[in-house]
C-alpha cells in the first residue's frame, strides 16, 4: 500500500499574507516509514503583524520535528510532538515582544499502514472521504462548536454566526494546552482519502462538496478546485487543504 498526497494553499482574496501553513513528512528509509508512518500536520496561526504566520510555520515545523525524533508508540509521540509544539510558540511568544499573543490552530495526521492516528488542537478540520462520503474526524474548539454540543444553535446557524471564529482552545496561548487525540476504528480502506483543512476552506465549502472534489482521480486537481470554490464564495481568509489517499503500491499515478 502506498500513500499518495497533495496540497494546496492560498492567501484568499481579503489578507495581504498567509497565516496557514502545512507539512507532509514521509521517511526515505522504508524500514522507518513502516516503523513511524508518514505525518500531515495543517496550521493556521493567528496575532498581529506577521505573528500568526510564525506561530503555525513554528507549530508545525516542531510537530515534525518532535514526532520524527520520538521513540514512544505513533499515538503518544503525537500527541507529545504537539504538546511540544505548543510549548514552542508560547517561549517564542514570551521572548519575542512583538509576537506577543501569538497562537495557532494544529492538526495532524499520522498514517502508518491502513493505522491513522490523530492529534487536534483548535478549529482546523480532518475528515475521511469513502465510498464519496465525508465524515468529520475532529471537533472545533470554538466557542460556536460549545453551543451547538449544548444544543443552544444548531449546526447551519453555527457556519454563519460572527463569533464562529471564537476559539476555545490554541496553541501557544497559556502554559498548557490541552491535544484531542484519537485513532480512526477500523483503520483505512483502499481508496479512502483523508482531508485535512484550516477554516478558510470548511467555512466556505459545504461537506458534500468537499467528498465530491475530494473522491477524483487526480488530487492535485481536487486541491485547487477546493481552493477556488473557497475563493468563489469570498475567500475572506486563507485557505490550505491537504488530500492523502491510501492505495495499492501498483496503482498509476494520478
């Protein structure tokens, strides 16, 4: 089996720079990739100035890095590389004045296998496309995804309500943070494909649009007409998505 990947990413039509950023890490020794997986982590960093942009390149930079060089199990060395991360942008943040505040949403997929394991912090999304249905595999931390659990607004009213972009939960924001982490039951199927996304994309593009882009042949196609559409209908933040589709070590490419 193999993992076949693409990405896109665009600044939108309403910011002046782009504050997501994104990885794909894949070993080049086969022995270690079946021992560790690949990795996709998807950031989108928030503060003043040019702070938001450091905030998710040093978040996800130190998520690879840490869950590259960790020697537990996949699920915890996740887990820890984020709580790692975290702890990066909050020193950068308190040692640099004018990044002060600074944050980032994170979340990031390991694969290894048909194995998927997740670790999410904030209002970044992944979800699973099979048989061209999607399925969320991360809850928001935000203050709308709160009122919706509590059934004080329902899901339509939470997309268009203006504190929809309330986070609850950030990295580098405070001491700690708390890495929602989760194994996908029953693991990948051939031709099953993972999205991962910041909120310029899942704001804008509704879930069976994304299942229907997402379910093509050629990813790098589906990544920028995902991106247009978000662009189509205001592009009023920046917009990163990321596809991975497991299939056999056989199959031509894309």
């Amino acid at each position: 089996m193999t993992l076949r990947i693409a990405a896109a990413t665009d600044v939108g039509l309403r910011r002046d720079h782009n504050e997501d950023f994104h990885a794909f890490w894949s070993p080049a020794d086969p022995t270690e990739r079946e021992r560790r997986g690949e990795l996709m982590v998807v950031a989108d960093g928030m503060g003043g100035s040019v702070a938001g942009e450091v905030a998710s390149r040093a978040a996800v930079e130190a998520v690879v890095h840490h869950y590259r060089d960790r020697a537990e199990a996949p699920q915890l060395a996740l887990q820890r590389a984020l709580e790692a991360a975290h702890r990066t942008v909050y020193r950068m943040s308190r040692e640099r004045p004018e990044l002060a505040g600074m944050g980032t949403t994170c979340t990031a997929v390991a694969v290894r296998g048909t194995e998927v394991r997740i670790a999410h912090v904030g209002d970044s999304r992944a979800y699973l496309v099979r048989d061209e249905r999607i399925r969320q595999l991360t809850a928001d931390h935000s203050l709308v995804q709160q009122l919706v659990e509590q059934q004080l607004m329902t899901p339509e009213q939470a997309r268009v309500d203006p504190r929809r972009n309330v986070l609850t939960r950030s990295m580098g924001v405070g001491e700690a943070v708390e890495v929602d982490a989760a194994e996908l039951s029953g693991g990948l199927r051939t031709g099953d494909t993972l999205l991962l996304c910041s909120d310029g994309l899942h704001g804008l593009v509704h879930d069976d649009e994304m299942a229907s882009h997402a379910s093509q042949n050629d990813l790098d196609r589906a990544c920028a007409e995902l991106v247009s559409l978000a662009r189509a209908r205001g592009g009023h933040d920046n917009i990163t998505v990321m596809l991975a589709r497991l299939a056999t070590a056989e199959a031509p490419g894309d």
